[in-house]
C-alpha cells in the first residue's frame, strides 16, 4: 500500500512538473481565423530572446503589435487565450513560434502578404 501510494506521489510531481508540454501538445488552438497579415508578439523587457524577435522584425519593418504580458493584463489574457506561457510568443499569421527560433520566424514572415526575403 504504501509503494502504490509512493508511485501515485512521483506520478503526481512528474505530472506537474511536465503539464507545460503536456498541455502545448493537447492545445487545438485555431489560429486560422487570424488574419494573414498579422504580427503579434508578447515579451517582457527583460527578456533577451524578445528583443532578437523585436530586432528581425524591425530590420525587415515588419508592423507588428507588441504586448508586454508583465505590464498589461490584455497581454497576458491573449496570451494565455492562445495558449502560451512562455515568451517570446509570437503569433505572424497563424503560425506560432512560441520560443525565439530565428529561423521559423524569417520563414513565417515570408508567407505575409508583401513581404520579401
């Protein structure tokens, strides 16, 4: 009784500890219903990563609107909205790159309209 207890406990914590990457894989968010031509990002002022995204995106003059999900609760309440809980998050169409990947960022910018390499 008490090593099925025990297992229940370690499954418990590992659950917890993993439930962020449990939950990305289970979210079905739609994000087609966004328009194409919509660039969102939430970061905070501290964070590192954001401040390369702002940085792409500024060097190609991509208009993007930017959330501050420290600093507003309409950024934080989108974000989670679109099940995010980690920045940078940024939403370029209906594609979502919800960690700093330069890569998927600069692929994602070339499918809004008007955009070139």
């Amino acid at each position: 009784m008490k090593t099925l207890l025990l297992i229940v406990v370690v499954a418990g914590l590992v659950l917890i500890q993993l439930w962020p990457k449990i939950d990305g894989w289970l979210d079905k968010s739609d994000y087609s219903k966004i328009s194409p031509d919509t660039v969102i990002v939430f970061s905070t002022d501290w964070c590192k990563e954001c401040k390369k995204v702002r940085e792409i995106l500024d060097a190609r003059n991509i208009k993007y609107t930017e959330y501050d999900v420290e600093k507003t609760s309409q950024g934080k309440s989108e974000l989670a909205q679109l099940g995010g809980d980690t920045v940078p998050f940024t939403l370029i169409g209906s594609k979502v790159i919800d960690s700093f990947d330069k890569d998927a960022i600069i692929k994602a910018l070339q499918s809004l309209p008007g955009v070139t390499q």
